[in-house]
C-alpha cells in the first residue's frame, strides 16, 4: 500500500499549499488581484490561479517520481506546466532539487516576487508524513499493484472558482464557498481501464478558531480488495446533487422521481457528498466534467459498492461505467462524454435503469 500512503502525504502536501494561498495576505492578494484592480494586469489574476494548479500538479508529479521512478510519464491531469509569466516569457515550472532551486524558478514566472516565490517553494519542499493527515490509516500492505501497470489523473484543485472567490470564513450551509474545494488524485488500471484507488482531500472541511483545517478520504477498489477510509453505512436520502447549471427537464423528471434537489458547486464535491451518504446521487447530462474530476472519486465509490455511469447511457437502460483508456489526450477527449450517474446504493441505480 505504498503507493495508497504516498498518494494520501502528496494529497495533503497540496492541500497545504491551498490553505497557504488563501491564508497568507501576500499570496491571497496575488489571488484575487483582478478582483480590485479591474485594469491592471488582466492576465494576472487567471496566471496566478493557473500557477497554483501547475504547482500543486507538478509537486505531486515530482514526489511520485522520486518514490516510483519512471510513474511520471503516465500522471497526467488538468495542467500542463509550460507557463507564461505576464512578460510573455515562456517558463516551465518544474520542481527542483532543494526549496533555494523551486524558489528561484517560481521567482521567474512571479515577475521577480521573492517572497511568494520562498513562502511556495519552502511549503512544496516541506516534509510531511501519514501522521499529519487527517484520515484513517490503514494496515493492509497485501495489495499487490504493479505500478508500471497503471496511470494517474491528477486534478489539483477543483472547484477553482470557489477558490478563488469565496470568503475566507464561510463555514456554514455548504452549497458553495471554500467547503467546496478538493484535491484528486485517482489511479486507474491501464489494463482494464477501471478507477481502482482514489484520494479525496478537502482542505477547507472544517473552519475553528479562525482557522481551516482538512479531511482526507480514500478508497480502493482492486482485484478482491475493497477497502476505504469511509465506514458510515449508506441509507436511501432521496436528495440528488445537481450543478446550477443543470437543464431545468432534468431537475423536473428528478423532482417527479420524487428526489429532492440540491446545487452544489464542484464536481469532485458532489460525489462526494454522495460518498458520505448526504445525497443518493449526483446526476449531470452534458460532457463537462473530465478525467481528472472523476477518477479518484469513483474508486472511492466503487470501493463501498457504488459507481459513476454515464448519464446519457442509464436513461437509454444501458449501464455503462465511467472508463479511462490510457490513450485520451489531456484535453477534449478526457472528457466524460454523456454525462454522469454517481450513486453508492445499487437500487439507486434501478431509479434510472429498468
Ligand atoms: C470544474 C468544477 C466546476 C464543475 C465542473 C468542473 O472543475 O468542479 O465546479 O461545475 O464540472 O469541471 P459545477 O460546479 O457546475 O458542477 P475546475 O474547478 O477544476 O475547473
Ligand atoms: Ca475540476
């Protein structure tokens, strides 16, 4: 389970840098610059966002590599790291061997901003095990995965307009704000293409004391083995998540299957309010969601009996699982064509498919 344990310290490590970002005033006003200054910079605002992604992407990218030599060329994820900084200038970001190296690289596509630079480079270097993770643990090392035989779908941060422009102190009714945001990472069998262990980590879960801390879930789902980090028992909630931009037919037939509707922001949020039994189901019909969004959570879900379908496919009486060839490209082709169907409880399925 070395891989599972790597995946769970790499998933905090990113989650550390979100909070970072939000809590400290210097990187935050990098974050939301546009917000006050309508003129100055357009493109700031969108490259500082998309710098936090491509950080967090490439830092996971980078640890994996140096516990699985070679694992890199099969992570991919929402990102990619050839960034250009507000000069125009074409830079790569890449982690390096010390935190000095991260921090003189970031300082190149920052403008020349140390101290953003040192305050990512020193959390992108720092040195945290299973132990500062809030999850449960695990004692199982028999699952034998050969890791040359699977791929990666990283997405960094989603939800990434909730990020970005939700309060810092939002804690209550969860529907949208920083409650939002997850980190997944999922792992995919390039043979059978199934999403077979995956790792959900909100860092904004809890807000105390002026302060944000984290969860961590993970479940996996491979061969004779079903375990998660998730104990609670699923029963019939008759609540169905749904984004706000859903077409009005499908909340009306919903509503008529007598399934009460709930909005939440994210997608990697909706299922996993299904995961933790707050919803039966999170339906979408159009192709909007992408590889990234959906196979950590599935894993999670396939690992307490549940799945993700495609839409489209469940209200033709076709059940077709959520798949991930290994040759979809980054963009378009990795996206979930024909919508999605994620459930934990099998009878929830038999709603839609008869
Ligand atoms: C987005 C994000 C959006 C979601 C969209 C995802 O990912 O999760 O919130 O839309 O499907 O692709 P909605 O909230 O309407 O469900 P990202 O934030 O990473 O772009
Ligand atoms: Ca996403």
């Amino acid at each position: 389970m070395d891989l599972l344990e790597t995946l769970i310290v790499l998933s905090e490590k990113a989650a550390r840098i979100a909070r970072l970002i939000r809590k400290d005033e210097h990187l935050f006003g990098l974050l939301v610059e546009q917000k006050d200054q309508d003129h100055a910079n357009p493109r700031f605002f969108q490259d500082f966002k998309t710098l936090a992604d491509v950080l967090i992407q490439q830092m996971i990218k980078h640890f994996l590599e140096l516990k699985f030599p070679g694992i890199a060329d099969r992570v991919r994820g929402e990102e990619n790291n050839t960034f250009c900084n507000t000069l125009g200038d074409k830079i790569t970001v890449d982690i390096k061997k010390t935190s000095e190296e991260t921090a003189d690289l970031l300082e190149n596509v920052l403008n020349g901003d140390k101290k953003a630079s040192l305050l990512l480079a020193e959390e992108v270097h720092r040195s945290i095990d299973m132990k500062d993770v809030n999850t449960k643990s695990f004692d199982d090392d028999t699952l034998e995965l050969d890791v040359n035989q699977i791929g990666i779908w990283i997405d960094p941060i989603d939800s990434t307009a909730e990020y970005i422009n939700a309060s810092s102190d939002n804690s209550g009714e969860r529907q949208s704000g920083l409650n939002c945001v997850t980190i997944l990472i999922g792992v995919y069998s390039i043979e059978s293409e199934e999403s077979i262990m995956g790792v959900i980590n909100q860092p904004f879960s809890n807000f105390e004391e002026n302060c944000w801390t984290g969860e961590c879930i993970w479940g996996v789902c491979f061969n004779s083995t079903s375990l998660s980090s998730l104990n609670i028992p699923a029963t019939r909630t008759h609540v169905a998540y749904l984004s706000s931009s859903e077409d009005e037919d499908v909340k009306l037939q919903l509503r008529n299957m007598g399934y009460t509707i709930k909005e939440a922001a994210g997608a990697g949020n909706k299922i996993l309010k299904v995961i933790k039994n707050q919803g039966d189901c999170y339906i979408l019909s159009k192709s909007t969601t992408f590889k990234w969004d959906t196979c950590g959570p599935q894993a999670i879900l396939r690992s307490l009996g549940g799945d993700i379908v495609t839409y489209t496919e469940a209200v033709c009486n076709r059940v077709i699982s959520v798949k991930y060839p290994h040759d979809v490209g980054c963009e378009k082709d990795a996206s979930n064509f024909g919508g999605l169907l994620a459930f934990r409880i099998t009878d929830v399925l038999d709603d839609f498919v008869r």
